[in-house]
C-alpha cells in the first residue's frame, strides 16, 4: 500500500537568518523546493538591518505550494540561541529539520531525514557540500567530524561519538523543546542541543549523502598563503579569538546553569569545566594588562598557559611581528621542501 502524507508525521522545516540578503533567496528557494509532506515552513529572522525579512515575507506571501508557511521576526537582535528558542511555541512538528540562511537544502533533505527517524530517535544530520559565498563547490562530500568527546571534554560519559553539526542538523520536538531560552547571547545552537542529546536516552543517526549546500565566507585566515599573512589579517585574527573567548564563556555558562546543573555531578566533571571557564577569562585579562604589569605577574600564570601567556608577554604589535616571521619562514621552508 502506498504511504499517503496524511500516514507520515507532520515535520517542521525551521530556517533561521540574519542579515542574510544576499543569500536567504536561495535558503529560502531551498525551503519550499522539499519534497516531503505534511511540512511546515517557519522563515525566522532575527531583527536583520538589511533586507533579509521584507525578502522573506514577499517570497512567502507569493508561495502558493504544498506546505504551510510562517515568517516571523524577533523585535530586537537576541543572539543564535535565543533566536533559535523564540520558534518553540511556533512549532507543532515531531521532528525539527533546522537551517541557515546562507546554506541551501537539497529537495530530498526532509524526506530523506524522515525516512529513518524513528521515535527514538534524538537527531539526524548528514554530510554537506562545501561552498563559497559565490556558490563555487569547494569540497563536494565534507563529513563532519564526529569529535563530541572532544567538544564535551568535560562530559564525564559520552554515550555517542555523533556531534550533530549545525548546518545539516534536524532534532525531535522534544529535544528541540526541552532548549532553554538564554538569558544572555548565546552564539551557539549545536553545543546546548548535543549536550541534551548526550544526557537522553535515544539514538543519533547520520546519512552520509550530502543533503546541505554549507556556504564558506569571511575573512578566514590561511597561515599557508602568503598573500593573505600580513600583520593587518593576523590582528584581525587575533580580536577574532578574543571574541571567541567571550562568547565561550557566555556559551559554558550556559550549559552549567541552564542544563548541567540539573543534573547530578556524576554527569560532568565541574572542575575541568570551570577550569576551562578561568582560563578564558584570565586570557581575556591577560590582554587587558599593561606590559608592565604581565612581567610582574609571569611567575604566577598557570602552567598550562604560560607558551600561551609568554608569546604576547610584551604586547600585541610584538607578538603579531613574530607571528608574522614565524609564518613566512615556515611557508619559505616548505617552498624549499
């Protein structure tokens, strides 16, 4: 017998944007190109300055297609994470196929998702096409790696290897649902959601067909190209971690207070975590230190820091030039190879 929509589960196709114009026409085509039903489509935007939402509601007010479609916008910029928590109330999905505004879906995305989920099922992602921002393949199979030990060192027990990358990620309603809203901004999505993943009892499955356009661009930096090493992209680089370091903190604060700490300590080991915590921060004060004082305070900087705390012991513009040496002597050894 032939399965009817009205026998499969109704299935949510979120797609989440910001300041995405130049791209969210394609995401959004992505979108309504799915082949499987019943689908619901939420086109979500989070406060975007550009034209990335008025984009959204004409593609969705001209939609005249199979599946049900729902544009909305936060009233003010909330950060990933709590943008991705506002559509909870909006969702009447079993299962939550999530996507960006600047990656494209292939058509069978969905039906390929639902077709092995089951109702233990937890997450489902897959491989993705690797592209730039002008829509050139530059990898055509890229397989995320499968480092959930790595990203949760602190996780006293890994129940599966599987980390759902962001881009390809779909997750069951009530993984989705049980997603805390933050009440600072939180710039991650796939750590809190795996978090949960790894403390339910549930499966994690993978497709390895590549089923995500996954768009590649900024300014990445390639310590192999000389062209692109100059002491402007190392600084560049360099207020780039340090920005990381905040929103790290912001991001295992989180996990500590909003999920960690309803479970018992035989979960996670607090220390490492905390741990972990210290030392972005002292990295953060670190910076903020005159160089005066860094001399003075040297002997007293953890032991698993100091390469760290030594290589900028004297400021950023000498650290910055010997990284900068480092590099093109390293790349001028490996022309000589």
């Amino acid at each position: 017998m032939r399965e009817t929509p009205e026998d499969k589960p109704l299935v949510t196709f979120a797609l989440f944007a910001y300041q995405q114009e130049a791209y969210i026409r394609e995401a959004i085509e992505g979108a309504f190109a799915q082949t499987y039903e019943p689908l619901e489509i939420i086109l979500s935007d989070d406060c975007s300055t550009d034209r990335t939402f008025e984009i959204m509601q004409e593609m969705a007010e001209a939609y005249d297609g199979p599946h049900r479609v729902i544009s909305r916008q936060s009233k003010k910029n909330a950060g990933l994470l709590k943008h991705v928590c506002s559509i909870s109330q909006l969702i009447r999905g079993r299962l939550i196929v999530l996507a960006a505004g600047d990656d494209i879906s292939d058509p069978n995305r969905t039906a390929q998702i639902a077709s092995i989920w089951s109702c233990d099922t937890l997450a489902v992602y897959s491989a993705c096409t690797l592209i730039d921002s002008n829509g050139n393949i530059l990898e055509q199979k890229w397989i995320p790696n499968r480092d959930a030990e790595d990203r949760m060192p602190w996780l006293k027990a890994i129940r599966t290897e599987h980390f759902v990358y962001g881009a390809s990620s779909s997750y069951s309603a009530e993984v989705f649902k049980s997603l805390k809203e933050p009440e600072d901004a939180v710039m991650s999505e796939d750590l809190p959601l795996n978090l949960l993943c790894q403390l339910a009892i549930g499966k994690i499955e993978y497709i390895p067909n590549s089923l995500v356009q996954y768009r590649l661009h900024g300014n990445t930096l390639s310590n192999s190209n000389i062209q692109r090493c100059s002491i402007k992209n190392l600084n560049i680089e360099e207020n780039k971690s340090f920005e990381k370091y905040e929103r790290e903190i912001r991001l295992l604060n989180y996990l500590e207070e909003r999920i960690l700490k309803l479970y018992s300590d035989e979960y996670y080991d607090q220390q490492m975590l905390h741990s972990r915590i210290s030392a972005l921060h002292f990295k953060i004060s670190w910076r903020s230190m005159n160089r005066f004082r860094r001399i003075l305070d040297f002997p007293t900087v953890p032991r698993g820091l100091r390469k760290w705390a030594l290589a900028r012991l004297f400021g950023k513009i000498p650290y910055l030039c010997i990284k900068f040496l480092s590099v093109r002597f390293s790349r001028g050894l490996d022309e000589l190879k």
